[in-house]
C-alpha cells in the first residue's frame, strides 16, 4: 500500500523538481503493492523553515487508470482518482519523479486497509 503526503515549496526544493509546485510524495509500506511495483517512499525526516519534511523517495505527478492520463497536483487529485476510477486488482501506470527523472510504473492495486 502507499499513501501519500502533499509536498510543499520547501519540500520540493528538497526534493529537485520544481520547487513552486504542490505534488504528492509516496508513503510506501513494505510488501504492498507499490512497493512490489517499486514505488520508493521518503527516507529521511528533516526540518525545512521550520517545517518537518521527508525526503527522499518519488513524487507523484500523473496516474493513466482511465486510458486518459491524469496529472496530479495534490492528495485531493490523487484520493479522488482512485476513488472514482480504479478498483482492487486493476493496474494503472503511475508517473513519478525521482532523482529528477520521470519515469512510468505499473502498479497493480490493492484494497485500502481501515483506518488505524
């Protein structure tokens, strides 16, 4: 499973790419289905203007699960995508960035476990 956390500027700067966008970073938990796609999370907790940041790991930028790629900007695109268009055990291509380069993932879902 991944979740995933809004990046801010300070994150971004960070991170590489474009430091004036808002994208969402993942959270890969061991053995999901992200990490068996080979979706890395953020490895290391910093403070950034005060701010605590992970770094490390991909961001986020685009999921094709409709046949028509969409660009993801915040958590909310992201929460709303999988919702709306995806189900368990469908693979979508997730578009990251990491170590400022892009690069595509198929990433084959799981079901989202209850909240803790």
């Amino acid at each position: 499973m991944a979740s995933a956390t809004d990046v801010n500027r300070s994150g971004n700067k960070a991170n590489g790419p474009k430091p004036n966008a808002r994208k969402p970073k993942a959270q890969v938990t061991a053995n999901g289905p992200s990490a068996k796609a080979g979706l890395q999370g953020g490895t290391q907790q910093v403070s950034i203007a005060g701010e605590s940041v992970i770094i490390g790991g991909d961001i986020i930028i685009a999921i094709n699960a409709t046949h028509i790629e969409t660009r993801i900007t915040s958590m909310d695109d992201l929460s709303t995508l999988l919702e709306e268009y995806t189900s368990p055990n469908q693979t979508v291509n997730v578009t990251i960035v990491r170590n400022n380069q892009t690069m595509t993932l198929p990433v084959e879902l799981g079901t989202r476990p209850p909240p803790t």
